[in-house]
C-alpha cells in the first residue's frame, strides 16, 4: 500500500512535469520538450538492463513495424520490455516498446500487427503532443515509470492503460489507423479484435476492473466492437503468420512466463495455459510451468491438477531439470519418500550448480536416512 | 514487509526533520523483547530500533545496511487481498521465495534474483541462507548490490536478517562482521 502511494507520488510528479505551464510555451518548445523527455525516459530504459535483449527477434519486430509503417524510414523503432503485463506503449520520439508478456499472449503476426499499428498510430497521429497540449495526457511518463519500478499496483495498471491510455477520441483514431496499416499491410484484420478478446477474457478471469483514469476512455468490449464493424468492412483473408512469430517470439515468450512464474502469480499461469490455450504454442516443458500455476493458484482441485502436470511434464520434457525437483519436493512433503528420492537425485544429475543445491542435498540426506530405517 | 516499508517511510521522515535517533551500536548481544529475539550488532555501527525491527549501518542508510526484524506470522506476505500468512511448518526453502517475492514488491529491489540458498540454522531453529543480487532502478545508474539474507519462521513470528551493500567495495569489506552478527542471534 505504501509503495503504492510512493508510486502514485512519482506518477503525480511525473505527471506534473508533463503537464506544467503548458500555457507557457509556444509550440515548437513544448514538442522540443515533450521530446526532450521521451529521450531521457529511452535513455533510462536503456541504462536499467530492463529490456529483452534479442536482436534477431527485435529485426524480426522491426520488419513488422516497417512494414505498417513503410514511410517511417527509421522513425519508429520497437524494443522489447522485459514485463510479463499484457501491454504495450509508444513514446514521442518514435520508440515503441512491447513487453514479452504481450508476445507470450498472442498467437501470430497477425495479432502482433495490430498492437503495433496502433501503437505506432498514436506516434504517426501526434497524440502525444495533442494530449499534452491540452493537458490530458499522464501515459507515457507514467507508464515508463510504473513499469520501470515493477509489476506493483501501479505498474498493473498502467500496464493495460497504455494499451488503452488516451482519450477516447485518441485511442479510436489510433485503432482506426491502426486497422487501416493492418488491412494494408496484408494481415488478417481479425487479429485486432482478437486481441483486445484476450485482453477482455484476462481482466474478468483475474477480476481486474477496467481501468479507468478519465472518464472519456473507452471500455475495452467497446474497442472489440469497433473492430468487429471495421472488420465486417475488410477484404477478407489476409496472412496470420502464425508459425514465423511463433519461432521469432520463442525465448521471449518463455521468458515472460518464467516471469509469471518468479512472480508466483498462480491464477494468471492457469489462465493463460489452460484457458487460452497457449500451452499448444509453448515448448512442451512449459507444462511445467501449469503445474506450478496450479499449486500456487492452490484451489480446490488444483493439488491433483498439479501433480498430473508434473507427471505430463516428465513425459513430454524429460530433460527439464525443476520438474524433477517441484515433484520430487511434493512427493516428500506428501510422505512418498521412496518417490521422491530418484526424483531430487535426477535434479542434481541435471542441473549440478543449482541455486537451491543446499536444500536439495539436505532433502536426499534426509530422505536416504529415512528410507534405509 | 508492510513493516519494513513503514520503517524506510519513518526514518526517512526523521532524517528530513533532523530529529535522528540513531544510537551507537554496543558491544553486547541486545534483547528485543517486543520481537523475542537477541543479536550482537556490529560494533560501532549506528543503529535505529522501530519496535520489532532494528536497521543498522555503518556508512548511512541506502548505502549499506542490515535490517533484523520480525513480523507477526498472520499477513506476513503479500498485501491487500493476496495477504497470506507465515507458519512454522514452512519449507525453509519455501520460505525463502516468500521472503524474496515480498521484498521484490519494494522499491530498488524489483531485479531481485536468488543467486543461491541453502539450509541455514537460525536462532536453532531451521531457516534458509540466501545470497542475492540486484541492480537499482530508481535511479539510471543502475548500482549494482548484494544482499545476504537469512530467514526463519517460529510461532512467535517471521525473522529475517537482511543485509545489503554494494558489489562494488561495501559488500566484501563489512559481510565478515554481518555474518558473526547473525551468529549471535537467539530467539526468546
């Protein structure tokens, strides 16, 4: 709660500093300004190692936004934030960033086009400079800032408003333009409106109200309507690319889950995996990753979902070391020492330099002495 | 953690105003009767007790620091409605990413990453020892630190021992001392 309030400060200052006497300057001073502080906020990001670092997957990402964007020539240029929220922004001087939470969410190119497109939109359509001339705007700064300290209170929910951070009036013109980039580009415009679909699923399955900061934001099922009638208008067919973004997006996707993971977010793995489905675009030792968002989740039922992900997982992923590790604690902690010895053994076959090799040891010592009484 | 949080706010307070109540560390193991536990700080580090909890530097707070404290075992983790409680019968190892997770929730430590944790035997009772590391993001220089943390659970609460300097110099130069500190520490 406090951290909260100590971010929502940082944001206000932010905020403050993004808006102050605006009255006071002249056009081209407050652009000169606006893209004095997007530079800095590119230099932090740079400086604090919180980016995805993968340059083949950030020319794979570049193609893309030149190809939405063929006239930019360099002046949009996409990074890869290292977040696990379903989001994505756009600052003024061009950079747009997505998180590998938003690439572990989607399933193609397709979906991936639309997000960029419309990002991209809020850069091509000045509103940024629009909303901060009329003094509306708090994203940019905030967004960069809440997610730059963390998945926090804050970070959440500036983690989906960037997706849907500006006016009404602004976030309809980047998801007209957007759309228009997509259907020109070749894509299957149905991505669009499957994305925010997704979006909509996660808010209600982890009852997340719709964040709200004006009054004049659009709801997300609005946006999924206007995308259904501009769909309905559309040529049909288009590419999905499903494949090519499923290998170019693979170790960033892993690691956004790796992250959910580390977060201990249980609900939200479950989420992902099972109820959208995305274990079928994953690795197969990602099942791992479902059994552990049962235990952590620790719903009823969940206990014996996980222990059956667990066994899956040997199955599909024999080398994946912290299976044999998660399974063999569970069965020790539920009294099948005689399971769970060979188990905690493999684990130390596979991965010697652990970080927990203390522990493990300690169990097998005291396992082994249990076993042999 | 709440706590811990209350404490950085408090005594950030009392640095703005300039009413310090930082004392000099003794030479003796000193008792904290609220938090039923005993530790010998190092010598001649400054010390601030806020109830339960007691940080201690030797180079001023931010810079390097260890912070011994404990917290009741009911909404030891976590915040708001994802509150959960701490509990003796708590894997040790378990534990520890409980620990880590609440600490990630704190400003500068979000890039927490456990380097290693092993068994560790705390006050007699069994605990966790972990070493970390993590960058600072507050600011865009991006300091790099160390941490030493030390955790266990009795039914009298959640202990953790928790020191962290800088990689560069401040780490190496004062973990010796921080370690016989933990030594020394008996739960009442």
């Amino acid at each position: 709660m406090i951290r909260a309030r100590a971010l929502s400060l940082l944001a206000a200052g932010a905020l403050a500093c993004a808006c102050m006497p605006a009255s006071a300057l002249n056009e081209e001073e407050q652009r000169a300004r606006i893209i004095y502080q997007a530079d800095e906020a590119t230099h932090v990001i740079d400086e604090l190692d919180i980016l995805y670092t993968d340059p083949v997957l950030d020319a794979y990402l570049q193609g893309i936004v030149d190809k939405l964007f063929p006239e930019s020539g360099g002046k949009l240029v996409i990074r890869v934030f290292k977040a696990t929220s379903f989001n994505a922004f756009a600052m003024s001087n061009g950079r747009l960033y997505i998180h590998t939470g938003t690439l572990l969410r989607l399933k193609d190119e397709a979906e991936l086009a639309s997000v960029l497109g419309h990002e991209g939109s809020h850069v091509y359509d000045d509103h940024i400079y629009r909303s901060v001339s009329s003094a509306k705007i708090t994203m940019p700064i905030l967004t960069v800032l809440g997610t730059a300290l963390g998945a926090g209170a804050l970070g959440q929910l500036a983690g989906v408003s960037s997706i849907m951070g500006m006016s009404r009036a602004h976030e309809r013109e980047a998801d007209i333009h957007g759309f228009q980039r997509l259907a020109k580009a070749g894509y299957d415009t149905s991505g669009a409106t499957e994305t925010f679909r997704r979006l909509l699923r996660e808010l209600d399955a982890l009852n997340i109200k719709q964040p709200m900061f004006f009054a004049s934001h659009p709801a997300v099922s609005d946006r999924i309507a206007n995308y259904m009638a501009m769909s309905k208008q559309a040529p049909p067919g288009g590419s999905r690319f499903s494949d090519e973004y499923l290998i170019q997006t693979a170790s960033a996707r892993v690691a956004a889950l790796d992250g959910i993971l580390r977060e201990g977010n249980g609900k939200l793995l479950v989420h992902l995996l099972e109820r959208e489905d995305l274990l079928t675009t994953l690795p197969p030792f990602c099942r791992f990753h479902l059994a552990e968002g049962f235990r952590l989740r620790n719903a009823e039922g969940d206990r014996d979902k996980a222990l059956a992900a667990y066994r899956e997982t040997l199955t599909a992923a024999p080398d994946y070391a912290p299976t044999y590790a998660a399974l063999g604690k569970r069965l020790m902690h539920d009294g099948d020492k005689a399971g769970a010895l060979p188990l905690l053994r493999k684990y130390l076959e596979l991965e010697p330099d652990s970080v927990e090799k203390g522990f493990i040891e300690l169990y097998i010592t005291t396992l082994e002495k249990e076993t042999a009484q | 953690m709440t706590r811990i949080l209350k404490l950085t706010a408090g005594a950030t307070m009392l640095m703005l105003v300039g009413c310090m109540t930082w004392q000099p560390t003794k030479s003796q193991a000193i008792a904290n009767n609220g938090g039923k536990y005993s530790i010998q700080l190092p010598a001649g580090w400054n010390v601030l007790t806020f109830g339960t909890q007691q940080m201690v530097t030797r180079y001023g707070m931010g810079m390097q620091q260890f912070v011994v404290g404990q917290t009741k075992n009911k909404g030891a983790f976590g915040f708001g409605k994802e509150k959960s409680d701490a509990s003796p019968e708590m894997d040790p190892r378990d534990l520890c990413t409980k620990v880590v997770a609440n600490m990630k929730i704190q400003p500068n430590h979000e890039t927490l990453e456990i380097t290693s944790v092993a068994p560790a035997l705390l006050g007699g009772r069994a605990g966790f020892r972990a070493e970390l590391t993590s960058k600072r993001t507050f600011q865009a220089d991006g300091i790099r630190y160390k941490h030493l943390l030390y955790g266990v659970v009795t039914p009298n609460g959640l202990y953790t021992l928790h020191y962290e300097a800088p990689v560069l110099y401040y780490f190496d130069k004062d973990v010796a001392e921080v370690e016989r500190s933990v030594s020394t520490f008996k739960l009442m």
